[in-house]
C-alpha cells in the first residue's frame, strides 16, 4: 500500500473512532425519554432565569398581541374566483383556511368563508395538526390535497380535501406521514413521491422514487414513472396544467446544487439538455435557465448568474438559441422572476436594493422596462396573481422602518393599487437605517445595514445585535420587524444585517466563494462586520450580541469558538454544531455540496475546522450563550444543540438552552410559542448587554 494510503487509511481510522467515542451521542435519541428528562431540566433553568422579569413578561405580551392582531395583512393566492388566505390570531391559534372574493378583499373588513379549521380539526382528531399548505386542482379549484404536519415537522400526511362541501374526501387520495411530494395530474390521476418502503427514500430522507397513481387503487399499486439513486437528495415529480401547455416532469436532485429535468413525453421521461448547476423552469413555450457556472454553448459563453430564455420546442430539437433577460455585474445579481400571460417581471438586486423590471417578447425581441415609482431603498418583490388568465401582479415593499405594504397592478394598466399596509407596531420617527461596509480578511468588502437611533452617540457603548445567515444562496435583506423594533430599536438598541459571502446577495460567485473548503470566508467577513461596528464606536464587546439560526446557528457555534473574544452575548437557534455527524442526521446528507462530506479526510481535514463540537475548550472564557432548538425539527437534528450543551456544561461553561417540545424547523408551532421563544431571545440580550 502507498504511504498516501496508509495515511488515509488511518484518518479514516481515526475519524471512526472519535464517533464512536462521543459520550454525548446518546442525546441524538429525539424522542428517548432520558433524552427528554435532560431537555426538561434544562428548560426548566432557562425558563426560571428568564421569565421572572418584568422585561419578559412584557416583550412575550407585545410580541404575542403583534402576531395575533387583526391588523396585520392576509396574503392572499388566486385560485379561481377566489383569494384564499391562512391565517393566525387570538381566537385560532393553528389557524383557518379561509377565501373571499376580490370586491371583498379590498375591503378594510372583508368577509371571509372559512373553508378548513385546523383548531376544530386537531380538537377533533387529539392531534397537533399545523397547517403545510394545500395543491389545488386547476382550473375548478375544487379538490385540493391538504398538507398536515404534526407539531410543524417537515414530513406531513396528505389528504385529499372536498372545498364545495368543506369535507376530507372519503377513500381519496392519502398519504401517510412522510416527507413526501404529490402533485394533481388531473382528477383521478396524481405523480407522488413519498416512503414507499425500505429503499424508497434517500439518504438525506426525501422521496427517491416517482410514481402514477390513479384514484380508487392502493399506494401500493401506483407505477414506477422515476428512480433516482440512494445518494440523490431527492426526486420531485410534478404537473404543469397551464391551459394549452400541460405537462408532467421530473426533478432529480443529485446535490443540494445540481439536478437533472426530465420532461414525460408518452409517459417516459426525456432529459432536457442543461448545465446540473442550472435551473431550468418551463413555462407556456418557454424555457427559463438560470445559470450557476458560465455556460458555453451555441457558440457563445454565458456568464454565471445570468438568466437565459428559449422557445421549448426548438430547444427540444436541438437548437441553442438563447435570450439573455438578466446578466449580473459586480454588485448586481438575480433576486427572482416571476412570469404572468405575456410578461416576465424580473427582480434584481444591486448592492441589496431591490429594482423591478418587465420582460415583453415582441417582433422576435424581448424589451425591458424598468417599473416606476418604487423605494430607491428597502426589500421590494413581485408575483403574477395567476399567470394563466392575466398580466396582473401582487407587489409587496417593506424595509426595517416601513411596515409592508401590499400593492395590486396589471402590467400596462398604470400604477399599482394598494391594497393593505401593516401598521406600525413600533415608533420608527426617531430611527434611523444606513448601509456600511467593512473589509474582510482578504479584502472584500462586505456590506451592512445597521438600524438605529438617530443621532446615535458613537461612545462604544450602545447595546446591539448583529444578524447574520451567510449559506445556501440566502440573500440578507431588509424586512419590517415588529418585535425587534418594539423589543430592542424602542429600548435604545441597536440591529444589524451582515451581508456575509455563502449569501445569494451578489449572485452565485458571492455564495460559491463560501462553499466547503471556503467556509472560513463566511466567518472571516462576520468577524468584520462585528470588528468594524466597533471601530466606528458603535458598540463594544462587551455590549455585542449575536444571532442566528439553523446554517446561521453554525455560524453563532463558530464564532463561540473561533473568537470568545469579541463577543458579549450569543443567541444560537435551530443550530448545527457537529459537522463530523451532521450528514448522518435527518436531512443533513442534504447539504454535503455546502459543507463537506465528513467521512472523506481530505474534506474532514478542513470540516473540522469549524465544527464547533469538536472545538470547544475546556480552559477558554466564552461569551454567555443561550441555545434553543425544537424537538420535533426533522430539518435540522436537535442532538446538536442537545449535545453541545451537555459538552459545555460538563466543561464548566455558563449556557442556557430551550428545547421547544413542538415547533419544527421554525422553533414554534403557533404564535404562543413563537412570542415565548422570542422573548426568551430579547430577555437575554438585554440582561447581557446593557
């Protein structure tokens, strides 16, 4: 054997045998009641040293009447005549599905039909149902496959749903509890991908095998229409019914970043012939690819982050003709399409400032026109009402100090009409929002928006949290929060986004120069961020707090242990902090094209580099830090915050940590728990950094 492989060999070895030595790995046992029992006593500390405040009782009460007021806005989707809507408060705490009609809706007080009560349901059924969502069959809109999860899980079951008679449909289509995918072919004919059994699913828990299945038969005797492989991340079959372009297709996921379309032509499915880094979405005779990598075809390059459009029949035929409809520049990247009858409304953002624009093919041409009268600043999005019958839009416009304002327009048809707003929920007049930089470790520079008061004293004293994500193509904008502005902006803090690489901000470059062996940038420009806010005065370590969740999370485990020193509180949500076990946990296989594969020791080699589990000390001083997760998160596994607790409790370290029994990816399953997490959130940094 070579010496590279004996080398190997042993890192291997010892990879192996620092698994198995963990002593923590038996809190991987979700539902384990000695797990459990150790949850509970922990929940117990933190609920005795953060609830007895005053500060928490009221944050819990401000931010619990925010999301139950009637005053918020009820998004609506178009199905039909209808505008349906779910929606929360006092009196529903899972929720109603609800409809009225658009005379109705522009109303200050609309009247709304309730269509499904998932309270009286889950009351009927001692389940705690939350509502996933629903699939409704175009163009009656009549027959919908509701989604249910238990306690705001990821898997769900499925069940076939009656509106005109606000019934489940006895013997209909119904999926056990998984995390599945079904999607109407027409009424008595869906494609499903769901746990078919042993083998049926992907190793990072998806549906691995796409099938027909037809009304009045068993699961079991649906037909194989796709297979995809043990180690994809999962298979998604689904229908196209827009009128005069109805297709079927399949969507194989080989990474978390690339895939395979397949088209079903006679039932049998027929490769589209693209980059797997590019997403390809049909649309009436059209085909939108939007690119990952640069892309030489047809004689031409394409740049990476750019957006390409091409009639679908030719393309099948084997022609390469493309349109360029977006191509990116420095700071300029793709933020989101949305297509309606004859238009593309395309979302750009520059330097994280959102800017619109409509797509018309005319004469052989496309034109663009940017859309007018929009903020020169804030978070602005667009999307067709039903791309099926017109040109009309919802558009939507927020920033940190403007509640939302939903807006409805028609392409060619002048300004948009405003529908509703929010309130404000807080006293914004006296504060302020900028936009800064700072300057990363190897010389990129990394914008930030900091919000705040006005005339802020620059004396290092003021207490502030830095946000930030920094993975999976997730671009950090601004967002209109109540509870921040009520709980931290009106008690003299100070909040602020970093606009971190691993982020989608600036397109794939800015996202791809984060991945795997990069990581370190990531973390590299966050510690900027906090580096410059106090070297402008801001604030000082020990008035900085922290925050993040799931990827994010690991980016708060990451700073705990790369610099304690910076840092005066960190609240670390939903997180991963074991990346050696990470891709054996629910979905954590998943995400091996963002972090790593663990059990290959040349990416171990730089994986363990920011794994915080294996990299914290017993002899450093770390900031306080308050850990919280879900027990029934099946996204992200519970055991790493469980686990890193219990290392650094063990290790001597003052830690707080909530387990949210319910909750799911999201850490709550209603608007109670939701205000409960969150104040426990606002009550510990203001106990920590004032």
């Amino acid at each position: 054997m070579r010496r590279s492989g004996i080398v190997l060999s042993l890192m291997i070895a010892l990879a192996a045998s620092t698994a198995a030595a963990d002593p923590h790995q038996w809190l991987e046992g979700v539902e384990d009641q000695k797990a459990l029992d150790w949850v509970k006593n922990l929940n117990a500390d933190a609920v005795d040293e953060l609830t007895r405040s005053g500060d928490f009782k009221r944050i819990e009460a401000s931010t619990r009447a925010i999301l139950d007021s009637d005053d918020k806005i009820a998004f609506v989707d178009k199905m039909g005549e209808h505008y349906y809507n779910f929606w929360r408060d006092a009196t529903h705490q899972r929720g109603i599905w609800r409809r009225t009609t658009l005379a109705e809706y522009k109303k200050d007080e609309p009247k709304w039909e309730t269509v499904l009560d998932v309270d009286a349901l889950a009351t009927a059924e001692n389940e705690n149902w939350v509502f996933a969502g629903s699939n409704c069959l175009q163009p009656a809109y009549e027959r919908c496959l509701i989604s249910l999860s238990r306690g705001g899980a990821d898997a769900d079951v499925v069940r076939e749903f009656d509106i005109p008679s606000k019934s489940f449909v006895e013997g209909g289509f119904a999926l056990p509890e998984a995390k599945s995918q079904i999607s109407w072919v027409n009424k008595d004919e869906v494609l499903v991908g769901t746990d078919f059994g042993d083998g049926s699913m992907t190793t990072s828990g998806y549906a691995r095998i796409a099938k027909r299945w037809q009304r009045g038969t068993p699961l079991s005797a649906a037909q194989v229409v796709y297979e995809g492989k043990p180690d994809d991340v999962w298979v998604w079959a689904f229908s196209d019914l827009t009128p005069g372009f109805e297709r079927q297709a399949i969507l194989r996921g080989t990474t978390f970043y690339t895939n395979e379309l397949y088209l079903l032509v006679d039932g049998k499915p027929v490769k589209i012939d693209k980059q797997d880094s590019a997403e390809a979405t049909p649309f009436r005779e059209w085909m939108l690819i939007t690119l990952r990598e640069d892309w030489a075809v047809g004689g031409k390059t394409y740049p990476s982050g750019a957006l390409l459009a091409t009639h679908l029949d030719a393309f099948l035929k084997g022609e390469r003709k493309f349109d360029v409809l977006f191509e990116p520049g420095e700071r300029k990247s793709l933020a989101g399409f949305s297509p309606t009858r004859n238009h593309v409304i395309l979302n750009e953002l520059d330097s994280v400032k959102n800017r619109l624009y409509v797509l018309t093919y005319k004469n052989g041409a496309w034109t663009r026109e940017a859309m007018s009268g929009l903020p020169e600043f804030g978070t602005i999005s667009a999307s067709a009402v039903d791309s099926d019958d017109s040109d009309a839009y919802f558009l939507t416009i927020t920033d940190f100090l403007t509640p939302t304002s939903l807006y409805l327009g028609e392409i060619g048809k002048g300004a948009p009409e405003k529908l509703k707003s929010t309130p404000a929920f807080f006293d914004a007049s006296n504060l302020m929002v900028s936009q800064h930089e700072a300057k990363s470790a190897d010389g990129t520079m990394i914008p930030y928006f900091q919000v705040g008061p006005k005339g802020l004293a620059l004396n290092g004293k003021n207490p502030t949290v830095l946000y930030g994500y920094g993975g999976f193509e997730v671009s950090m904008t601004p967002s209109y929060s109540a509870a921040t502005g009520d709980n931290w902006l009106n008690k003299g803090g100070v909040y602020v986004v970093a606009n971190i690489r691993g982020g989608g901000e600036f397109g794939p470059k800015w996202h791809q120069a984060a991945l795997k062996a990069n990581r370190n940038k990531a973390y590299e420009d966050f510690i900027a961020v906090a580096e410059d806010l106090i070297a402008r005065k801001v604030t000082s370590t020990p008035h900085l707090g922290i925050q993040g969740g799931s990827n994010g999370g690991l980016l708060m485990g990451n700073m705990l242990t790369m610099r304690p020193d910076l840092f005066g509180a960190i609240v670390c949500q939903v997180p991963l902090l074991d990346m050696q076990r990470y891709h054996t946990l629910l979905a954590g296989a998943s995400w091996m094209a963002e972090y790593g594969d663990p059990d290959k020791p040349e990416e171990w080699a730089f994986l363990q580099k920011y794994s915080p589990y294996q990299n914290v000390q017993p002899d450093v001083k770390y900031p306080r830090t308050l850990f919280t997760t879900s027990t029934r998160d099946d996204r992200v596994h519970p055991g790493h915050a469980r686990k890193m607790v219990a290392k650094m409790k063990e290790q001597g370290h003052d830690v707080l940590y909530y387990e949210n029994i319910e909750g799911g990816h999201g850490g709550a399953a209603n608007n109670a728990q939701r205000a409960f997490m969150t104040a426990l959130a606002w009550t510990f940094f203001a106990r920590e950094l004032r």
